[in-house]
C-alpha cells in the first residue's frame, strides 16, 4: 500500500533513474502540511517522508506537493515542489531527512485551475547535477541551477511564446532532456 493515511489525495508518483526508489507526493488536509514519501521499488518498504521535522514543516505553508525529481548523479537528493500558496521548490537530502534549500518560483495560478500538470527534472547531460527544469500551466518554464553551497537559483524564467506566427499555449504540460545534446524538447496542451 502506498499513500499516507488521512490525505486527501496522490498528486504525483516519480521513480528514481535506478530503479529502486520512488517518490510519492501528496495534499493533506486543509491544516496540515503536504507529504512526499519515498519507498524502496522491490521490498515495498517506506523509506522516509518529508518533511519530518517541524522546524522543516514550517519553511512552507501548502498542503500539497505537486511534483518531485531525483537526481540521477546522487540519489540521494530529490527536488520537489509544494503548491499554493508557496510555490516552491525544495531541494532534500532525503536518506538524512535534511532540507538543503528551498527557492520561491514565484508562480500566480489562477485560484480553482485544477488539475495542473507540473515536471520538474534534472539535466541528465549535466555531469555535475546542478541543473533543473520547472514546467506546467501559465507559462512555467523555470530553469534552477543548484551552486555548490547548494542555493537554488532559478536562471530562465521565459520561452518565446510565438513561433512563426502561431500563438503557443501558455500550459507546458511537460518536457524532455535530449540525451545527446542536452536540449530541451517542451509540449504544450494544444500539442505544439
């Protein structure tokens, strides 16, 4: 069984580039604070949930994380990302249960738009890990570098909206990394 007891609802399922672990995001009830849990694939068996502390739980306000990435360079670390009214992204520690740092992504979704879709995903042609891609509805497309003192810094924050004259969807509804090149192939919810 997967999912913690008295939440509302599983808002985004993520595995790990391994294998071996996935990642459970999920709203609680108005009040309490969202949960991301993390299992191991095979033996089913719950690895830890964040946040777990509550000098972590206070860094944030929502009662729901919308989606999550694990860096496939070290495993250990998971970027994830709660809803309203922060809209923010966390990067953890997750097997030390440690909050690394956190980043305001700035977002203003228009209250009752639900469901949204949200991808957050890390550069796998980045050797070193430090690069990240935020996309979903009303123009998210956030491009976060992590430094070595493992600051968030989101970079890009716009795409070109026009393409030969054609009016784009504002809604990102996901992305890909090119394996070859790094590049970044974007879809939107009218199929551009």
């Amino acid at each position: 069984k997967i999912g913690t007891e008295g939440t509302e609802a599983i808002t985004h399922i993520n595995t790990s580039f391994d294998g071996k672990y996935i990642s459970i995001c999920e709203r609680n009830v108005e009040g309490e604070k969202g949960l991301v849990t993390i299992y191991e694939i095979i033996s089913s068996k719950k690895r830890q949930t964040l946040p777990d502390a509550p000098d972590q739980a206070n860094r944030f306000k929502s009662n729901e994380f919308v989606c999550s990435a694990f860096s496939q360079r070290r495993e250990e670390f998971i970027v994830t990302l709660c809803g309203a009214p922060d809209w923010q992204i966390l990067m953890w520690d997750w097997e030390k249960c440690r909050l690394l740092s956190q980043v305001s992504v700035g977002l203003n979704i228009p209250q009752g738009m639900k469901p949204y879709v949200f991808q957050l995903s890390f550069n796998p042609m980045d050797f070193e890990g430090n690069s990240m891609l935020l996309t979903g509805p009303c123009n998210t497309f956030k491009y976060i570098r992590k430094d070595p003192e493992y600051n968030l810094i989101i970079e890009h924050t716009q795409i070109n909206n026009m393409d030969q004259g054609k009016k784009i969807s504002p809604n990102f509804t996901c992305h890909s990394w090119s394996q070859e090149t790094g590049h970044i192939l974007v879809c939107t919810d009218n199929g551009e």
